[in-house]
C-alpha cells in the first residue's frame, strides 16, 4: 500500500512550522481505498507570503482539529503503507517533527515523486509539480492546497508506476512488506487480486520476479496457477510470496506487456513464453509462370509475410478471405474445394499481379500513422496504442481526448516500448481477430 501525501505549512524556521492542512490517499496501485483530508490548527501564525501562496488564513484554522487530534487518524491511515510525495523529503519531515512534539516515533520508508520522475521521465522541462503535472495533461486543482496537490501527485504517481519498466517502486513495496514479516498465505493473495483484464508479477521472498502472465481475469489466471499440478504450477506454489498485477483495460496492452516484460525481466518460470507464438504465416510468392500465390507456411524470419498466425488453419483461414475478397483463384492459392478456378492463365498477369500487391500497399499505409484507442481500466478513462512511421511507439492511458490530441502531452504520457516485429504481429493479429477498438489515423 501506498499513502500519497501532501501538507501545507505554516511556513518559518527549519523544524518549526507547524502543518494548516493535510491530504492523505491510501492507494494499492490500482484504486483509492481510503482517504483523509483536513485543515489543522497550527496553533502559531501563518507567515504572510504562505497566505497569499495557499489561501489559508489564521481565521479559516481556529476551529480546525490541532494535529494531536488528528494523529490517530494519520496513523491508521499510513498503517503498512509507504510514504509518498512530491518532495516527500519535506512533508516527512514535517510529520516526524509533528509526532515527535507528541513524543511518538513515526518512521516510514518513502518514495519521492520528484526523483522517480526524473528518472522515468527524463526529458521533463521541469519538475516542479504545476508544471509537470500540466505537461501530462493531468488537470490540477486548487494548486498549493493538500487535497488538490496530492490527488495530482496520485495521479502522477500512477502514470509512474505504469512507465516503470524495471518495476523498481514494486520491488521497494515488497521489500518493505518483507521487513515487516507480512507472509501471505495463497488464499490472501488471490483475495486481492481483480477479476478484470491485465498483467501479474509473481515475486519470490527476495522480491524478485519469477513468473509473468497476462488474462482476462487475473484472479481466475491465479487460481489456475494455486492449484495446478503442472511442474510450473508446482513450483510457483512452493515459491510465492507475493503478487503484484496491473490493470491494463484491454487484452492487446497486457499481450503486448507481458511480451515485452518476460524478455527484459527475464523470469525463471518463463522459459516457454520466450518463444514467438506465431509459427504460421502468409507469404506472397510467384509461381514459374510469374503469378502471385499466397502460401500459408512456418514463419520464416528471412522472409516478409503479409501477416502472421498462432497456427496453419488460421493463416489458411485468412488466405479464403482475401481469395474472396479480391476474388482470386483458388487453384493458384492451393484452396480446396477449388473456387474461382476459371483458367487463371487466360488472367492477364500484371492486372492479377497488381490487384494482389495493391491490397498489400493499402494494407501497410493503413498501418503507417495510428492510434488504436480502447476503454480504459476504469469509467471515464480510455486507453490508447501509438504506431508511428509503421512502428509500435508504445500506449498510455487519457481521461481527455485533447491529450491524445496534443502532440506534445501524447508523447509525455506516453509509455514507450520496444517497437520489434513480434510486437507488430501481435497488434495486427488483435486488430485482424477483434472489434473492441477504434482506429484514428494521423
């Protein structure tokens, strides 16, 4: 769990201001699941210029709560969590000189959103929380007020967390859940876990990744794996200690992360899943009389295919669409029971030819500059995937569409990953087998 902070102080000397106002968002990566918010009095004066930055005033605090009586509340809500904000140097500080004023040791281990942005979004022009959170796109309200910059920061952080490949905040979590001795059994675990569509990270007692997978329901994936007699199944029951999953609202993003995740991360029980999954494929190929014939066979790396299939049937499936569509003849493409088979050779070659490779150019321009858009993880969110100059750029999550419209905030939000082929097929074979989706072209 996650407590993302923010305070505001009466502002003076070093350890001794005193807190107007805090903002506390208990967060386990995925949703809000308790908040506390509340003006307090300081019980000394406001300096002039911090009333002028947040508004807060002496008169709006003297019937507000004074922090001892917040306290418990405070310490409730950070149970088990680790501290994070934006600057969280400061606002830690304040709470520890806060409860050491009443004599009790408030230690936590924290994350900074300012230095996890400087690493995971490098190219930011600034990192002050205004400025960097509307170079997102992410709206800001009542700037300088707790409640409004720490939702901000909540939603700064998880945009973070989704961008961060090396999965460094969730190692941080475990770790800390580990030196507090928290030991899940299997059925706890399943018990938090969603029934929606994403991705899992299966963690060993040293925190490391073991075992990455994708399904449309995590928990029921999880229950699979708890009680699955296969030799993986085996060992992940007897491994686990813990699991951790995002939501990605659609199963083409959790495809194309776990694809990706498993060849960066490297799992111990994912040896399997290294390998392509599309063994089949479509080629276009000219017989000796110089026809184009389409071909269903094994993927061939040294080869460009028209597309690319988890089996034969597939791939022979698709050639019957395109004979049909472009009404080609069967017999060249070795289809049975034969159809259109009126002589092919009696076809004028270069018209037959270039109806063939007409189809495959229009095919590649609709594919050049992309947005595949989806329903996001939760209402009023949508999720979309970024193909540029032919090339998968990577995918975000937007609440307005002026951020996927905006260049500068798309490429901001944007969580980039690797553009390979494997990645293309798996994006052309979604948009070949589904219709959840929207296609805008730039």
């Amino acid at each position: 769990m996650y407590a993302i902070i923010d305070i505001e102080t009466t502002g003076g000397q070093f350890n001794q201001e005193g807190i107007t106002e805090i903002a506390i968002y208990k967060f386990d990566g995925v949703n809000v699941v308790d908040q506390f918010i509340s003006l307090v009095n300081p019980e000394i004066p406001i300096q002039p210029f911090v009333v002028k930055l947040t508004g807060i005033n002496n008169a709006m605090l003297r019937s507000a709560p004074k922090f001892y009586e917040v306290a418990k509340r405070i310490v409730e809500i950070t149970k088990d969590c680790i501290i994070v904000a934006h600057n969280a140097a400061f606002d830690y500080r304040i709470l520890k000189m806060e409860f050491k004023r009443l004599g009790f040791e408030f230690n936590k281990q924290t994350l900074c959103t300012v230095e996890l942005s400087k690493l995971l979004l490098p190219e930011a022009a600034s990192y002050s929380l205004g400025k960097l959170v509307r170079s997102l796109g992410i709206p800001i309200a009542d700037r300088h007020r707790a409640y409004g910059d720490s939702f901000a920061t909540l939603k700064l952080f998880t945009l973070l967390l989704s961008k961060d490949k090396e999965k460094k905040i969730i190692k941080t979590l475990i770790k800390n859940e580990i030196s507090q001795g928290v030991s899940p059994k299997l059925f706890d675990i399943l018990e938090k876990l969603p029934l929606t569509v994403g991705i899992f990270y299966i963690h060993n007692s040293k925190g490391e990744i073991i075992y990455i997978g994708k399904s449309t329901s995590i928990r029921k994936k999880l229950t699979q794996l708890f009680t699955g007699t296969s030799k993986i199944a085996k060992r992940i029951q007897n491994e686990v200690y813990t699991v951790t999953f995002e939501e990605t609202g659609n199963e083409l993003i959790a495809s194309l992360k776990e694809r990706e995740e498993i060849v960066f991360n490297k799992p111990a029980l994912n040896t399997s899943q290294r390998k392509s999954p599309f063994l089949w494929a479509v080629y276009a190929e000219k017989t000796k009389e110089g026809y184009i014939s389409l071909k269903a066979s094994k993927t061939d790396g040294r080869k460009k295919e028209i597309r690319a299939f988890k089996n034969q049937q597939s791939a022979v499936d698709y050639i019957k669409e395109l004979s049909d569509l472009l009404e080609l003849s069967y017999e060249l493409n070795a289809l049975i029971p034969k159809k259109n088979t009126s002589d092919y050779k009696s076809l004028d070659k270069n018209i037959y030819n270039q109806k063939i490779i007409a189809y495959i150019d229009q095919q590649q321009e609709e594919f050049k500059n992309l947005l595949i858009t989806f329903k996001g993880r939760k209402t009023n969110e949508k999720s979309a995937i970024v193909i540029k100059d032919g090339d998968f750029q990577g995918y975000c999550f937007f609440d307005l569409n002026y951020q996927i419209n905006t260049i500068d905030i798309l490429n901001n939000i944007l969580i980039r990953m690797t553009s390979s082929k494997e990645a293309v097929n798996i994006i052309k074979y979604y948009l070949y087998k589904k219709k959840d989706y929207k296609l805008i072209r730039f």
